[in-house]
C-alpha cells in the first residue's frame, strides 16, 4: 500500500507543486493506518540531482541513531524521494535523513517538511537536530506542548570553577514563575547535560501556571563532551563536585531549600546513571533521583552494551544495580523511565526490581521509543509531578 497522495503525484493527478504543498499543509512523515496497532509511514524528501536518500531513526537497538539501509525510492518524472515503512502505530521517534553525493559522503538533514523541535538540549551531537515524528497512538505529552508554545525566558550562564575537576563550566539557573520573598526555600532540581535551550525550565513554567507543581527552580549543569564519560559513568570526583562545591554556590546565591526532600538529581543516559549513583551515595543531600534511560548496564569490566543474552553468563552485575543491592535501602525518591525499544530494557527492568524488592518509593515507566530525547522531554513532566507536587504527600496543600 502507498500513501494516497504519493499515487497521485506518481499518476501526474498533482504536480510536484501540489504535492509539495500538501507535505509543507499536513505535515510529514504521512501516515495511513493498516491494522489497528499498525500503520504505513512514508517519508518523503527533495534532494536533488545525484544524491541517494536514506532514513536514521532512533528505534532500535542502537544507542543514537539506526541506520535503514533501504534508498528512498525517486517518484519517476518528479524531484522527490519516498520510503514507506510499517510501524507500531504508537512510537514517538526522532529521525533524519542521511544525503549521499556521488562522492559517498553522508550528510545528515532533519526532514525539510517536519522541523526540529524548539528545543536543541543535546548536548551530545548524536541526537541533535532531528526531526520527531508521533505517530496517532503515541502517548500524548501535553506539557511539552504546552512548554513549546511558551517558553520560558532565557537564562544567562554563570561560571563555576571546581578545584575537583580543575576546570570551569557553565551553570543556567531558572527561576520558576512570579515573585517570592528573600526567605524563600524552593525546592530545585539539577539537571546533568545542561544547555541554554533545554526545555525543563519551561514544561516546569507550564506545571507550575496549572497549578501541578510547587515553585520549583531548574538547575542546568554544562557537560563537556570529552568529560561525558569519565565523569557520569560513576566517577566520585564529579559526584563530590556536585555536593561540595555545586550546592554551596547554589545557596549562596538563590533561595534554595535544604531539605533533601526538596531536591532531585535528573539526567538522561549516562546522566541517568549519575543521579543515581550520586544520590545513592549522597542521600543526605539528594532525596529524588529521575533517571531517565538510564545506562544502568554499566560496569568497568563489562563489554559496553552488554545484552539479555549476555546476563545469562558469569558476569558482574552491572555498577548501579550491584550497589542498590548491596546498601542498605536509602531515603529516596526514584522516577524511572526506559523505551520499550531500547536494549538497555532489560537492565532497567531488573534495576526496577531490586528497587521494588528493597522498598524504595519509586516510580517506573516504558514508553513505546528508543533512547531518545523525543520521549524524555516530555515525560521530565511527569518527573516533576512526581518530586514535587503541589499537594503534599499526605495529601494536604503543600
């Protein structure tokens, strides 16, 4: 089956004029249900004379993008390129076409029909400027939709020197909505793999018009990309940074709480499993851990992306697992979330299983996606909803 207007323009029903134009109206990829959990998606892309067109999307087993080796098909007599796949008919993914010459080289271009997000917070360039398709059974994320109507006022960067790491790095601070008095004690939340355009200042600007959230400062902290790795994959001296050197400036300069219930740790990826190591580690500071696809498979001496087939062998159980097992359970809140299509799935199965057979109190999600910005923007909502509340716990006015 074809798309309804891809025969058209392939018959000469409408021109390439016409069908461009019905791409930049309804949007693109075009989308026709096929069963009831399965629909037919089809790009389409203008690449011009000379240049094979293929798709990247980030589904799969691959951290980042995975590559469709399948060429976009040329539509005869006309300028454009078509793929159609078929799909589950609730993924949310970003995705981007990969151009190629004659001379081979591959250029990646988000789909000129379907723009980037508002939003650029990748800081790690493998998920950056793609394009993100929803497809009409994805679950809806409404706060993101709200939070790129109406973003938040930029912030400018402050700089913090760390004796620790011997080096600087930014530091965005956003305020959340309206006034409050110098006695203020706001509860915060630092956010690993911070840019100036991340959008968790405005979905939590979009929570905290609704009424959802307490008044909640987002902390944004830059991670330099050669540093990603030695710092996030469990590595004490960042996590004392954050503790030792991070939450002092932090008080000196804004009206923060000290209470650890009061503060989260999030991060995405290997930030995921930095938040929850350091708060692990840093319970009397950290009382709520969001850790979102977190690399929770990791350990010095395991073969990176060890998967489900690999468990079964005699291997050490990955770092953060083995340590959730070996503590005594500690007093915080854990928001969790992993896509169904990500082969870190497992791990943070069992990762949620230790959770649960410790007591901790935790909430555990999987979203039909990969390991992908597409899902963790919008579900940093429901994070927040979950460290901070505007009803206290108990269930009276916070």
């Amino acid at each position: 089956m074809s798309d309804p207007s891809v025969e058209k323009l392939s018959t000469g029903e409408w021109s390439p004029e016409r069908f461009r134009r019905h791409l930049q109206e309804t949007g693109t990829p075009l989308v026709e249900r096929v069963s009831a959990d399965e629909v037919e998606v089809t790009f389409a892309d203008e690449p011009g004379d000379d240049t094979t067109v293929t798709l990247s999307v980030v589904i799969g087993p691959r951290i980042g993008f995975n590559p469709i080796d399948t060429e976009f098909a040329p539509v005869a007599g006309t300028p454009f390129r078509v793929l159609t796949l078929r799909m589950r008919s609730d993924l949310r993914f970003s995705y981007v076409f990969v151009r190629r010459g004659p001379t081979g080289e591959g250029e990646q271009v988000p789909d000129p029909f379907n723009p980037p997000p508002r939003f650029s917070e990748c800081s790690v360039e493998r998920f950056s400027g793609a394009s993100v398709a929803v497809l009409p059974d994805a679950v809806p994320l409404p706060w993101l939709d709200q939070a790129e109507a109406r973003p938040a006022p930029a912030v400018e960067p402050a700089v913090l020197a760390s004796e620790l790491l011997g080096d600087e790095r930014r530091v965005w601070v956003s305020m959340p909505p309206g006034g409050f008095p110098d006695e203020s004690a706001l509860p915060f939340v630092i956010h690993l793999d911070g840019t100036p355009d991340h959008s968790a200042p405005s979905v939590r600007d979009a929570l905290v018009r609704a009424g959802l959230v307490r008044p909640c400062v987002v902390v944004l902290v830059e991670q330099p990309a050669l540093r990603r790795a030695e710092e996030l994959l469990c590595g004490p001296a960042f996590s004392q940074m954050l503790v030792r050197e991070l939450l002092p400036w932090l008080h000196h300069r804004y009206p923060l709480s000290r209470d650890p219930a009061d503060v989260a740790l999030a991060g995405e990826s290997f930030g995921g499993l930095c938040a929850g190591w350091t708060a692990l580690r840093h319970r009397s500071v950290f009382g709520n851990a969001i850790l979102q696809s977190p690399s929770c498979g990791y350990h010095p001496d395991l073969r990176w992306g060890t998967g489900a087939g690999e468990l079964l062998r005699r291997t050490p159980v990955p770092t953060l697992i083995a340590d959730f097992l070996a503590e005594e359970t500690a007093p915080i809140r854990i928001f969790h979330d992993v896509g169904e299509l990500e082969s870190s799935l497992t791990h943070s199965r069992w990762l949620d299983h230790v959770l649960t057979g410790k007591g901790y109190d935790t909430l555990y999600r999987e979203f039909a996606g990969g390991h992908d910005y597409a899902w963790w923007r919008g579900l940093l909502a429901d994070a927040l909803l979950w460290c901070f509340p505007l009803r206290s716990r108990d269930g009276g006015q916070a």
